[in-house]
C-alpha cells in the first residue's frame, strides 16, 4: 500500500508505507510512533467530517410535507379573494391558476369547491445606525475618523399571505406566507408552491 503526497507540518512529503507493522520511511528515514499516531489522527477527522457531510446531506433530503384534506385533490373550481387591497395580488393569482389548469377559477364563493384568501401581514425589526465621521486637527495636521451611534430606525417587513379555505366549513386546509422582495413576487411563489404540494401528493396517490 503507498501512500503519497501527505501534508506534514504544513510542508507537502513524500511518504511510503508497506505492510508490515507501521512501518514507513521519509526521505529514506524511518517514521516514528508519535507521527504514525498524527497520521492516523488526521485521516481520522478526515473521515469523521465527510461522514458528517454526508448525513446531513441525507436528512436533508428525508423532510417530507404532511398530506393535503381529500377535499383539494376533489376539487375542480377556486375562487379568489383578495383581502389585501392590492388588485395586482388577485390577478397574478388569476394568471398562475390559468397557467396551472388544474382548476377552474369562478366568480363566486357558491359555485367555488375552494377559496383562495389573500391578505398581507406586517412585521418591524428594530435597526442601529450609525455614522461615518472624518474631523481634520489643524494643529496636528492629521485626520481622526471613526464610526458614531446615529440613532435607531425601524424596519417594516410586508408580508403577503395566502390561506385555502374551505367555502362549506371555513377550515383552513392549507397555508403560507412569503415576503415582499424586489426581485420575486411573493404571490408567484405562494402559488407555485402550492402547486408543487398538490402535483406531489397527486403523484404520490397515483392519480
């Protein structure tokens, strides 16, 4: 067996091992216990580390979602309302179920097996400021800079949210949330995330 190219004390070696007992030979000079013992260390945590890559990469991919009621797999007919006051929700909304096909969108709650309700929702995080300051010591002739408290601000988050609703009952069959951000449309992922759950579960039941 050969081992080549091991790194030792930051310096590349050349390293060769045969069989025999721990028995290995640099630069023509016999390796000693206490660097056996490094070596076998260092393939130790090699291992240690790629095993733990390699499990979490698996339970990554183990989460499974919860079955959708029977009743949104039944359905055929939608209707969409939009409590948002922000018309261009209802028609992404309107256009993403069109593009889908998988059911029909109706002008009204009685003719609907499905109720999309869509609304918006708000959260505040509080933000430290601060500046940046340059004064200039004319007797010195020298610069001092540095960053000063500039007061705290707060930052509103949107939220746009989406419920499927039960038109018979009112029982929330299935929701979720998604931020507003300058480069997606919170209501395109809202619906194309539940199309994704609906087409998996449909899949899975072999329809």
């Amino acid at each position: 067996m050969n081992w080549s190219g091991l790194w030792k004390d930051a310096h590349p070696t050349f390293v060769v091992c045969d069989t025999r007992p721990l028995s290995c030979r640099i630069q023509g000079r016999k390796i000693g216990h206490a660097h056996m013992s490094k070596m076998r260390q260092f393939f130790t945590l090699v291992l240690i580390l790629v095993s733990s890559v390699a499990a979490f990469g698996a339970k990554k991919k183990q989460v499974e979602h919860a079955p959708l009621p029977a009743k949104v797999l039944a359905a055929k007919t939608v209707f969409i309302e939009n409590n948002s006051n922000q018309p261009e929700i209802a028609d992404k909304a309107y256009t993403q179920l069109k593009q889908w096909g998988r059911y029909k969108v109706v002008d009204s709650k009685d003719k609907a097996d499905l109720v999309l309700v869509f609304t918006l929702a708000y959260s505040h995080t509080q933000h430290e400021d601060s500046d940046y300051v340059s004064l200039y010591n004319s007797k010195t002739q020298s610069y001092t800079a540095g960053v000063v408290p500039g007061g705290t601000s707060t930052i509103t988050w949107t939220y746009t949210q989406m419920r499927l609703v039960d038109p018979i009952t009112s029982d929330v069959m299935w929701a979720d949330e998604r931020p507003w951000l300058r480069k997606h449309s919170a209501t395109d992922e809202l619906m194309e995330a539940l199309r994704q759950r609906v087409d998996e579960q449909e899949r899975a039941s072999g329809q």
